[in-house]
C-alpha cells in the first residue's frame, strides 16, 4: 500500500493482488524460532559439516565454506556432487543459489547413494539451476532454470538474472511434489503413480529402471563443471 498527498488530499494506492500460483514461503526467521518450528539447517556457513562428496566420506576440496556460502569452484580434482549425511523422506527443503554465467547446476532430492549407482542422478529428480540466458541448456524445454529437470517445465519462468540470488523450495509429502521458484509454484506433480513412470519413460532417465523410485534419500548439490553458490539451506521433516 503507498500514500500520495495530491491538492492537499491523501490517496491510497492498493497493490494488485499477487498471480495465485504466487506463494511466499520464503520467509527468513531467526535461529531459534526455525528450530522450535521444526526447521534444520543442513549448513552452517562456515564449514561442510553434514556433508560428503558422493560415494566418499568427506567433501572434495573444490567446495569451500565462504562468506556464508557453500561455494563450488571448479576442479578436475576434489570435485562432484555433495550430499547429506543424511536421508530424508517427506519434506519441506528451502535454499538459495546464485549460478556463475553461462554455469550449470541442480538440487537432487530423494537420492540413493549405493556403489552400484555411479552417479547420483541415476536415483533422484533434479530440480534445474541454470543461466538460462547463457547456458546452452537455456533453450532446451524442461531443462531451464526451475523445471523439474528433462520432466516437466516450470508453469511461469521466475528466474532472476545471473549473480542474483534465487529462492528455491522443494516439497515432498505422500508423493506430492512441488516446486518452488522465488515464491511461484513452478511445477506441482505425484511421484510414483502411472502418470509418473510415463514421465519418466518418456525422458532421458529410462535408461535407468531405477530413477527416482525411492521414497526416502539425500539432498543432493550438483558440480556440473561451474561454479555455483548455496546458502540459508533447511529442512523441515514432515
């Protein structure tokens, strides 16, 4: 709502209501108040504690904790995906990042880590992290920043410009999933179900039998080969 004094007289201006796939869920709260609400940070800005590079035991040296970030920069040693410790079931994950020009990277969700998968994404859905202005990616269809990645497209492109940060949301619960891209619902699926394997059938991942069938796993921060930028990243059990 803004004030205006004009001849003497004071008019209200009313902001138009947001588009109703708008949601805001991002809302930055106090420590304590997360906790008490049952939030869980999965980082704590300053080390990559409750972490480890997939398939290893520690976190390779091309990811740093810096100013409150956990940064990638790239390297052909000490690279790959991270992931956490633990694993999760029905969630509420939010996080933010801010992707390097022309970069490249992702959010996995419900990953399975066992030796027999040598990479993560053979296990677990992506939702896209992209500059979609100069990856080629970009001009590709689902796979643009905030599409569930090579599945479904994001319903409204919400992507801020490169070395902006972004608000991304991931919510699982009873197969549910949702989407969220600085505030909009982008993507609302149902993992699982018959519409769900013709999905995937239809997509670059029926080659693995595997994907995305696991109703419990880890997160997962993808090194695409650029550098990229994640910070405030929590987690809700639900």
């Amino acid at each position: 709502m803004k004030y205006f004094l004009i001849a003497g007289s004071v008019v209200v201006l009313m902001a138009s209501a947001p588009p109703a796939n708008f949601i805001r869920h991002h809302n930055p709260l106090p420590a304590k108040v997360q906790k008490q609400d049952g939030w869980i940070s999965l980082f704590d800005g300053k080390t990559t504690k409750g972490w480890h590079t997939y398939g290893k035991k520690e976190v390779g040296s091309a990811w740093k904790a810096d100013d409150g970030t956990l940064h990638l920069t790239p390297s052909s040693t000490g690279g790959g995906d991270i992931v956490t410790d633990k694993e999760y079931t029905d969630f509420d994950l939010k996080l933010e990042w801010k992707i390097s020009k022309n970069g490249n990277s992702g959010i996995m969700f419900l990953v399975k880590e066992d030796p027999k998968y040598k990479q993560p994404f053979y296990t677990g859905p992506e939702m896209q992290v992209l500059d979609n202005e100069g990856h080629p990616d970009g001009k590709i269809i689902k796979h643009r920043a905030g599409d569930l990645y090579d599945l479904i497209s994001c319903s409204k492109e919400t992507v801020k410009p490169v070395g902006d940060w972004n608000e991304a949301e991931i919510i699982v619960k009873n197969g549910d999933l949702k989407l969220f891209l600085n505030g909009y619902n982008v993507v609302h699926t149902t993992l699982w179900n018959e519409d769900w394997k013709k999905l995937v059938a239809g997509s670059k991942f029926k080659q693995w039998p595997e994907f995305a069938t696991f109703k419990t796993g880890r997160i997962d921060l993808q090194d695409h080969g650029n550098e990229v930028w994640f910070r405030n990243i929590k987690i809700k059990p639900l």
